[in-house]
C-alpha cells in the first residue's frame, strides 16, 4: 500500500525548505519587531498556506482550525499570529483520519526540523543561594537570569504539578505549554535551536528560556534549585 509520503513526495521536501526560512523570519521580527519585519513575517507565513491547505484533508476536522485562522491571517494580531501558525504546524503530526495509514508521513520529519539546532547568524544578578555546580549547558533563546526550583516535567500529566515560580525542565514543549505558561519563571528543553516552537513561543512569553540541552532533564533533579543564565546557557546548582 503506497502511503501519503509518495503521494507527496516532492511537496513535502519543498514544504520543509519553506518552514526553515519562515521560522528565521519569525526569529527576525522577534529579535526587531518593527512594521517591516512584521510585513515580511505575514508574507513569509502565507507561502505556506498551499502546502497546509494540501495536507489539511488528511487530519481530524476539529484539528483543521489552525490552517483556516491562518487563511485570514491579517485579522490576527502577531503574537495570535505567532501561536496560531506554530500550532497549526503541530498538528501535522496527528494521526490521520483514514485506516490505511497509522501516522501522517511527514510527521517525524516536521518535528525533527522544528527540534534542530539550526544556526542563526547572530547586568549582573545576586540570587539568595550560591551556584555550587555546574549541571548542564544549551543555547540561549531568550535573555534572562533567574533561579528557582525546577520541575523536570516528562509528560501531559507532569503539568500538573507545576507551581508559580518554577523553572521547567523537560524534553521538548507542546501547545499544552501555552495552558502553564503564566506559572513558569523560566524554561529549560532538552532539544531544539533558536527556531524550534519553544523558543519561538518562550520569545513571545518574555520568560527565559535555554534549549538544546540535551540532557537536562537526566542531570536536573525534581525540586532542586537551580539557576539559568540564558545570556551564557548555562544551567547551575544553587545551595544556601
């Protein structure tokens, strides 16, 4: 049985080239949020609405509401815009509707480029607690210095634990991230560049933010405090 990714074989190779250029474009406007910029987002953003107008059919309806915000795009603001268009590449990597086929072809392939290091051409702080160690090191998506406990979060459920003032650690984000956000002082990811969705969305959160780390979420331990300077990427044990 031919799958969807020979069906659209070319399409999705062209699609992964425009996603690369459209989230450095973002990265731009994020870095210099004038009108230019914000013209050339919107610009870059709408050439990707044939190819998700393509695979749209092939996901659940109530998961096609993304693409169709997007279709009307200058009625968002950017940072709806920001949100709506990273959520809307997210949910290319649900399940397809039909029995023939288990997993959207081109799923893997969308999360391993939006989780890439991919390279952009690119004041003192006095906590309560002493950094004793270093744990673990990554790539500074948004400025900041702060220290807190950490909540090594692994799954869905983990969430829930989350508390106000927290440094999340964990492997990657999803859109379910938005919902604790408010909550976060600062965010630590195991994977990623500057251009993968948690840096993209930790930009527009203004919270500190460190990914690529590769292993903090196997170095950092549950509740420890810690301290991370986004400015460096490095991540610290605190002790009294």
């Amino acid at each position: 049985m031919n799958t969807i990714r020979n069906f659209y074989a070319s399409e999705i190779e062209e699609f992964k080239v425009v996603l690369r250029t459209v989230y450095r474009i973002i990265y731009e406007y994020q870095e210099d949020r004038t009108q230019k910029n914000e013209n050339k987002m919107r610009e870059a953003i709408q050439t990707t609405i044939p190819y998700l107008m393509l695979f749209k059919e092939h996901i659940p309806v109530y998961k096609q509401k993304y693409i169709e915000l997007l279709e009307n795009q200058y009625q968002l603001k950017p940072y709806d815009l920001i949100i709506c268009f990273d959520r809307a590449i997210y949910e290319l990597h649900a399940r397809v509707k039909t029995e023939k086929f288990h997993e959207l072809p081109w799923s893997k392939e969308l999360r391993d480029l939006l989780n890439e290091r991919q390279e952009i051409s690119n004041s003192g702080f006095t906590g309560s607690k002493v950094a004793v160690a270093f744990i673990t090191s990554g790539t500074g998506a948004y400025l900041g210095i702060v220290e807190g406990p950490a909540c090594v979060v692994l799954d869905r459920d983990d969430l829930l634990k989350l508390k106000q003032g927290d440094i999340l650690v964990t492997p990657m984000t999803d859109p379910d991230f938005i919902s604790v956000a408010h909550l976060l002082s600062g965010l630590i990811t195991d994977r990623g560049g500057l251009l993968c969705h948690a840096a993209i969305l930790a930009r527009e959160l203004n919270l500190p933010c460190i990914v690529g780390c590769r292993d903090a979420t196997q170095q950092i331990k549950d509740g420890e405090w810690i301290q991370m300077d986004s400015r460096t990427g490095i991540v610290m044990r605190l002790m009294s």
